[in-house]
C-alpha cells in the first residue's frame, strides 16, 4: 500500500497518470480509495464476475485487456461492468496475446479490428512482443490505447522484464506512434500544403512533338504529353486530337486548341 501511495505522489508531481491492475478485491478497495480515475482489468480477471460487478459498480473508466478470451467471454465481461454501472463509452477493449514474449505469428492485430465492429467500443493494443513493430502497426489500424512493458534493464531478475522495452526504446515507440497519429490525417483526399507547390512541375501539359504549320491537323503524331503541367491537361486529349492549329509551334510548344 505504501509503494501505491509513494508511486502515486511521484507521478502526480510528473503530471503522469497513474495506474496499478488490482487481482483481488482488497486491490479494487485500495485504488479506489487512492482516486484513480481508471481502472485497469488484467486478462485473468476477464471470467471474474464478482470481481466484474464490483469494479464496474465504481462506474469509472475501464481499460479491459482480453488475452486468452473469446469473443463470447468478452461479451459477457462486458455486459457484466455495464449491467454494475459502467457506461458502454467508457470502456476501452485491449486485444492482447497473454504470452511474453508474443511471437510474431500470434499477435493477430485484426482481431482487435472484430472486437470494435462486434461491440461498438473504443480499442487498443497490449503489445508483449519483442520491438515497437506491433504497437505502430496497431495504432495505424485505429488503435487509441497503447500497453507496453518497459524496465531498466531487461536482464533484471523476474518474468516480465525479458518481453519488456527499455528506455530509449520506449521513446522511439512512443516518437514513432506521434508520427503515424500525424500520418493517418483526416481522410480526405487532397493535395496536402507540403505537396501542391509540386502539382505544376510534377504532372504535364499538351505540347508539339514536332514543329507543326498554322492550319495543321493536330494527331497523335505530332502532339505529345510533357512537364510541366502549365498547359492544356492532357485529359483534354481527344478534344485537341482533329483541330486545326491556329498558327505555328515549334516542337515542344505549349499546345494551345
């Protein structure tokens, strides 16, 4: 208790949010009488009704995670913390691989994508792999919560330590998820303001192949496609193709209809 207690003060000074998985009730007791605003269920707590109700009937936020579940017992897990009180919008669903380290092969990241379609809530991703691949990756997919193991050192003595990152491999996952966050943008399609002083020197205009005479039929044999796109677009192709020129071009002229 004392340890929460001193760890709890030490975040709150580094404006770090603090969170501890109760396994037991006396835990749910204790956390709550220390604040906390969520509560994390560990996936061995998942087929736990009593131990459901009562964090449910704090009617806090939940962070769920669901390794070894199925989707059945997922069902239940929840309708268990909203029939105690939680609210549905409150709930985040972890998908996860209770193995550490996770191989690669095991990790199945759509299934959290089938959990959000299936149950309507918000999901994220407790990553027990080896790297930062997997938790990018999630967080790409649409991801909004990460969990990730961390320690000073991975050779330390106990179980987790050896499927966990150290220091500055959390801080290039965590840069790296900052950046695929910018990355994924809001959906529309459209020149980006980095990328549309590009647009004119990048795509191409109608121009004479060849030197061709005032009242020339211009054909594809002697008009052609070439930067920059300053010009006639070539999407007009076929109703430059037949007119007559109006007066001369010299190869590579601009090709005016």
């Amino acid at each position: 208790d004392d340890a929460h207690r001193k760890l709890l003060g030490y975040c709150n000074r580094k404006r770090i949010a603090f969170l501890s998985s109760p396994f037991d009730m006396q835990s749910i007791d204790l956390l709550n009488s220390l604040g906390l605003k969520v509560f994390k269920i560990p996936s061995g707590e998942i087929t736990n009704l009593p131990y459901l109700q009562k964090i449910g009937g704090l009617k806090k936020k939940v962070i769920m995670s669901t390794g070894m579940a199925v989707m059945e017992e997922i069902d239940r897990a929840l309708k268990a913390l909203i029939k105690a009180g939680t609210v549905k919008r409150n709930i985040t669903l972890l998908h996860c691989n209770t193995e550490y380290p996770t191989p690669f092969e095991d990790v199945n990241l759509l299934a959290m994508m089938a959990m959000k379609k299936r149950f309507g809530v918000q999901v994220g991703y407790s990553d027990h792999t080896p790297g930062i691949e997997a938790s990018v990756a999630a967080v790409a997919l649409g991801a909004e919560v990460i969990e990730k193991h961390f320690t000073l050192d991975r050779k330390m003595k106990g179980p987790d330590h050896k499927a966990s990152l150290e220091p500055k491999e959390l801080e290039a996952m965590v840069a790296a998820i900052r950046n695929i966050e910018k990355a994924l943008g809001n959906g529309t399609k459209k020149p980006s303001p980095s990328e549309i002083k590009n647009r004119v020197v990048a795509r191409k205009s109608i121009v004479a192949s060849k030197d061709i005479k005032k009242g020339e039929i211009f054909s594809k044999e002697n008009i052609t496609a070439k930067r920059p796109g300053t010009g006639l677009n070539p999407m007009m192709w076929y109703k430059v193709i037949g007119k007559k020129a109006k007066r001369d071009f010299k190869a590579d002229d601009q090709i005016e209809a």
